[in-house]
C-alpha cells in the first residue's frame, strides 16, 4: 500500500511543453485510471512515475519520500506491447524480476536456493491463470496470456505500485473482461495502488476508483483537467476536490468488494 503525490510537475523537452502543472494526490490502495486524448502526455507520466524520465521541474514521492532517479523494484509496469522476453519460457521470464530482486541481495542464485523462487514463480503465474502454460515461449501464447504473463512479472516482485499504460488496448473484449478480473483480484490481494491508463471510456468507469483526464494546457503540454471519484456502477459520485470522502478506504474497497 502506497501514497502517491506529484506537485507542480513540469516536463519541457528542445523547448516543447509535454507537461505543465500537473498535481496528482493518489491514496494508498487507489485505483487510478487515467484517460485523455492522444498526445496528452498520459505514456510521459507513466515514464516519469518510473523514473524513466526526469521532470524539469517539480517533485513525485512515494509515501512522501522521492522517487528514486532510476527504475526501481518498488514500481512494476505493464505497457501495451507485451514487454516480455521473447527467448525466455513463461517461468523464465516471471523468475526474471524476482531473481534480480534477490541477486542484488544475496549474489547470483544456484541450487537450493533458487528453488523457493521457481515455487513463487509458479504461484504468479498461477494467479493469472498461466499454471499450465510455465514452459511455453511467449511466441506460443495469444495475446491475451502474454499480457498475463506480463501483469505476472510485474507483480512477482511485489511493488508498491503498479502503472499500466494502455494494458489491454489490443485485445478483443471478452479477453479484456477476463484480464479485468485478474487485474482487480490482484489488486485486492496486493493492496498495491494501481494507476492504469486507457482510452476505453467503459473499461475506465468499470476499474477506477478514481479517474483522472489529461487535455491540453493553454500554450500547449498536457495537464489535468478532471480528478473524479467513480462509484459502485461506473457512476462519477463527484468532483474529487469537493470531497473528502475520496480520501476514505471504504469507498475505494467497497466497489470492487
Ligand atoms: N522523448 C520525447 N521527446 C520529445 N517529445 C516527446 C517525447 N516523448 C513524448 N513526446 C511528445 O509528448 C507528447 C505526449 O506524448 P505521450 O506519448 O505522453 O502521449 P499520450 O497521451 O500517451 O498519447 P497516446 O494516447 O497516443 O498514447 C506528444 O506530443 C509526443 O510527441
Ligand atoms: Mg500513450
């Protein structure tokens, strides 16, 4: 469970405005959807939450200490393109993240040692519904699996919080209801926070607990333009600065009990 706050955020790159006073308070255990219109600098804001980017102005902390300068374990990501290893099988590629995790800890792993991790492994992969797929190349899974197995390597190393940009844009609706299911049963079990990006208006009001729109600043670069509480059926229950009750556990638990 983890806070997220971004203040006064400014992204300028060769003189061009990607983003301008963006200010973004997410609560721990909130699930954040993010829309807006293409070039809004939804994917930028994703980067810079990782790290990948650096902001020219303004700060992002996680439970009010800053992000580290480099990606970090403690925020898994899932991008539309199936950012799998495509040489490794499915166990492979789940081990990845968690034998990095630990190697940074205790060296290289061999043996006996490894053995607790290839059983986790198998569990993550077992949460999204891979149990039978371990050995299998990411050639040799539909789209759907392979962004399971993606949300899988993601989650293996429990991060704080988990960003996905666009996760499900290019599966057919039915795979989508199904990665909604494990994503939202993950996200109970984890408690982690989750903010998504997507430009499906229905998936959005479905997931979110909260949902925020990019547009356009005046003299250009993306900002927010709407921060809004989403309830049990998809409905807005209000603006999100005109309440409290956003910041209240039991709201957000209580949609997707
Ligand atoms: N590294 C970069 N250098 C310069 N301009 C960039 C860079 N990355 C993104 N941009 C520009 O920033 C703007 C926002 O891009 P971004 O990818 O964040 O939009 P988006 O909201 O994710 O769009 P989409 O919905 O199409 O994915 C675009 O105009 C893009 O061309
Ligand atoms: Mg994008």
């Amino acid at each position: 469970m983890s806070r997220f706050s971004v203040r006064n955020l400014d992204v300028t790159i060769d003189g061009h405005p990607l983003l301008r006073n963006v200010n973004l308070e997410v609560a721990s255990g909130e699930f954040c959807v993010i829309t807006g219109p293409s070039g809004s600098g939804k994917t930028t804001f994703i980067r810079l939450l990782l790290s990948q980017l650096r902001p020219s102005q303004g700060e992002i902390a996680i439970d009010g200490t800053p992000i580290p300068r480099f990606p970090a374990p403690d925020r898994g990501v899932v991008f539309q393109d199936y950012s799998v290893f495509p040489h490794k099988t499915a166990l492979q590629n789940v081990l990845v993240g968690l034998e990095f995790k630990k190697a940074r800890v205790f060296g290289r792993l061999f043996g006996r040692r490894r053995q607790p991790l290839i059983s986790a492994a198998r569990r993550a992969l077992a949460d999204v519904g891979l149990e039978s797929s371990v050995e299998k190349y990411p050639s040799q899974l539909s789209g759907g699996m392979r962004q399971r197995l993606a949300i899988a390597q993601a989650m293996i190393v429990r991060p704080k919080v988990l960003l996905l940009d666009e996760p499900f844009g290019a599966l057919d609706p039915d795979t989508r209801a199904q990665l909604h299911r494990v994503v939202l049963k993950l996200w109970r079990e984890s408690q982690a926070t989750i903010i998504m990006v997507t430009h499906d208006l229905q998936e959005a009001r479905a997931l979110a607990t909260r949902l925020v729109t990019f547009g356009f600043a005046k003299g250009g670069g993306g900002t927010i333009v709407a921060d809004e509480i989403v309830g049990e059926k998809g409905s807005v229950v209000t603006p999100f600065a005109e309440t409290r009750t956003g910041r209240s556990p039991r709201h957000r638990r209580r949609k997707h009990r």
